[in-house]
C-alpha cells in the first residue's frame, strides 16, 4: 500500500536529480523540456467537447495509452459499484463510458498492430469488461455460483489478454510479467468490488487509488512494448517522467472529486473515504510541489488546493439541498479560486503559462466538474458520464502545459557547471 506523501516526494526527487544531470555541463540555460504540451487552446477545445485527435508522436501516444489506462480502472471500479448498488441506469452509463475508453486505446494502438490486431484487442478487453460487468452483478443479488464463473472467465481472459500483449510486441513484453500485469490489474477491481458489496468503504477507497495507479503503470509498460523501442527512452526522460506523474496525480484527483461530488447527492455512504482518498491525493500532489519549490509553496499550494476541492463540496451541499443561493455562493468562492490560484501557479514558473489562459483552464474544469454533478443529480447519467470523462481527458492537457513550464522553471535554476 503506498504512503500518502510517498508518490510525491520520490517525484520531485527524481525530476530534480535528473534536470541536476542533464544540465550538469550546460554552458546556458537548458532548452523547454522536449515533446512540449498542447497549446491553451488545444486544452479548452478538449474541455469544450471536441474529438481529441490520436497523437502523431510516439511519445505523446505513450502517455495518453497511460492515462487511458488508468481511466479504465476508475470507469470500471464506477461500472462495479453501480451494479452493486443495483443502479442499473448508472451502470449502463458507465459501461458505455468504458466502451468509448476502449475505442480510444485502441485507435491509438492501431498504428502498430493494424486494424485486425485492434479488433482482437477490443473484442478481448469487452470480455474482460463484461466479465467484471456480471461479477458485480453476483455481488448484487448474492449468486456466488455467478460470481465464482465469472471470476473463472476472468481468469481465462488474463491469459488471453496477455498472450495477445506479448504477440503484439513482437517478444518486448515478458509473458509471466504480462499475465501478473492483468491479474494484478483484475484482482485489485474483484478485492475493491468485494470490499464495497461488504460495506467496508474505506477498504474499497483504497483500492480504488490502488488500482487506478497500478493500471497506470500497466499502460506505461504497454506503451513501452507495444509502441516503437525508442519510446522507452523517451519516457525516462526528466520533462515526460515529471509530465506522466503529473497526469496520474491530476487525473486521480478528477475521478476522486467526481466520486466525492456523486456521493454527496445520493446517499453520502462513501463521502467520508472518498474525503480521506482526496487528502491522500493532495498531499501526493502537495509532496510534489514542496520537492521542487520548497515547503513555502508547496504550503500555499495545499491551502488553496484543499479550498477548492471544499467549495467544490459546498456547491454539491447546495445542490443536494435544492439551496440556489448556496449554489451562488460557492460559483463566487470559485471564481474566485480560479484567478488566485491561476496567479500563483503563473508566479510559480515565472510567468510561463500564462495567467488568462491559466484561469481560463480552471474555468473550464470547474464549469464541467458542476456541470457533471448537476446532470448526475437529475438522473441523467449518461450525460454525467459523458462529461466526467471530458473532465479526465482535459487534465491530461493541462498536465502536459504544466509538466513543461515546471521543468523548465525548476531546470533553470540548477548549476550549469
């Protein structure tokens, strides 16, 4: 089980040692981190609604396989915990949200293994899903004969999945470590689905970030060995290592406000773990910011951070109250978190950014974060799937904006001798 500030502290480690090495015999200030982020407007045509294209650089493709990974997780943990529930309407949603992530990773992997190996991939990973799909279901009505078979399917699919993983990569990928990949990936969403059917929330909370940041990582040695060989190279370099963190931390916290959000106009059974899975999340992100700029940003970072994630609470309080001036209220308090916050972050990495673009960015989170609890909270799920996911896929570009300004900033202030 990881430690709440672990993921963050080794982060800033690492970046900061490796920018120390690779700037060691500079003669001047290093050169932007390589394979810069999308432009602000790029991230707000994402945040709009816009068909996101498949990336053209390899490198770019390996860090979007990740986060599509990781998404996956969090839309079947979601997919589980709705049929558990016996919200069919929601878990219906929910598939089709991971069907959409299915499309995705596999328009992306079809550059290297064709049309016909990413129609294998799909047809596979949509077993893999209604196998989990009917697991769930098992739990819901308390049928262990339909439990135990689709476990004993799902185990089937992780050999199936992982022969065709090796097959794809030509012999990169090892097959016992391809197999224990799938399994640990299975196994962490069966052991989050038991725990939540038992009513033991907080076990299922952890899980939950457990899984999402394993999946994760699955994605990262996918990418490595399906993706062409100089893709490896590419991402232990300092700026995608920094921007790859960045975007698990940043998308991680999506899925925990949406889940928190989701929670509180329902029945609030998993607010309480999914408040302590944010403050872990926070202080990751915060363990971060204090290894590159020190403990006196990294304390305004937490304190704005931490405020937000809270008005973002309180318009859900409002929401779920029915209260319109309560609502009111916490759209000021995040206005005005969006242009602090925007200004901090701009005078943090020496005005690399941008302020406008920044607070535009914000607005634009914030707007689909209310905009998703608000459909969520009239029933209409699949709009709320819809716009949760447009939500994880715009951090995935703020983080590459980001990662960039940071590493540059934190680069320039190393010795060059």
């Amino acid at each position: 089980m990881r430690t709440t500030t672990g993921i963050g502290r080794a982060l800033g480690t690492l970046l900061f040692a490796s920018l120390l090495a690779a700037c060691s015999s500079a003669d001047s200030d290093p050169p932007a981190p390589a394979a810069p982020a999308p432009s602000p407007s790029a991230a707000q045509s994402a945040a709009a609604g816009a068909p996101i294209d498949v990336p053209t650089d390899p490198a770019e493709a390996a860090l979007r396989l990740e986060a599509l990974v990781g998404q996956h997780s969090i839309l079947a943990a979601d997919m589980m915990r709705a049929r558990i529930r016996s919200d069919s309407d929601l878990a219906q949603s929910a598939n089709a949200a991971l069907g959409k992530n299915t499309q995705a990773m596999g328009a992306l992997l079809t550059p290297v293994i064709g049309s016909d190996g990413v129609a294998r991939f799909e047809d596979a990973w949509a077993e893999h899903i209604q196998e989990l799909f009917e697991y769930a279901r098992g739990l819901s009505t308390d049928d262990t004969a339909l439990r135990d078979e689709a476990h004993h399917e799902l185990v089937e699919y992780e050999a199936d999945l992982a022969k065709f993983f090796v097959d794809a990569s030509k012999g990169r990928l090892d097959r016992k470590a391809a197999q224990a990949g799938v399994a640990a990936h299975v196994d962490h969403l069966l052991h989050g689905a038991d725990a939540y059917a038992a009513g033991d929330r907080a076990t299922a909370a952890t899980l939950y970030r457990e899984a999402y940041a394993h999946s994760f990582r699955l994605g990262e040695t996918l990418a490595r060995a399906l993706l062409p060989p100089a893709v490896g190279a590419q991402l232990d370099s300092p700026a995608l290592r920094l921007r790859s963190a960045l975007t698990e931390l940043l998308g991680e916290n999506v899925a925990l406000v949406v889940g928190a959000m989701r929670s509180a106009v329902t029945d609030g059974a998993d607010l309480p773990s999914l408040g302590t899975a944010l403050n872990g999340n926070t202080q990751d992100l915060t363990a971060a910011v204090d290894a590159l700029f020190g403990p006196a940003t990294a304390q305004r970072f937490q304190a704005q951070w931490a405020d937000h994630i809270d008005e973002l609470l309180a318009y859900t309080s409002a929401t779920a109250a029915d209260d319109a001036a309560g609502q009111a209220a916490a759209r000021r308090s995040l206005a005005g978190f969006e242009q602090s916050f925007a200004g901090f972050l701009d005078d943090t990495t020496e005005h690399r950014l941008g302020r406008d673009e920044l607070r535009q960015a914000f607005v634009l989170n914030d707007r689909m974060l209310l905009q998703q609890l608000d459909a969520y909270a009239a029933k209409d799920y699949a709009q709320a799937h819809d716009i949760g996911y447009r939500t994880y896929d715009a951090s995935f570009t703020v983080s590459g904006q980001l990662a960039t300004a940071i590493g540059s900033t934190v680069a320039k202030r190393l010795p060059t001798s």
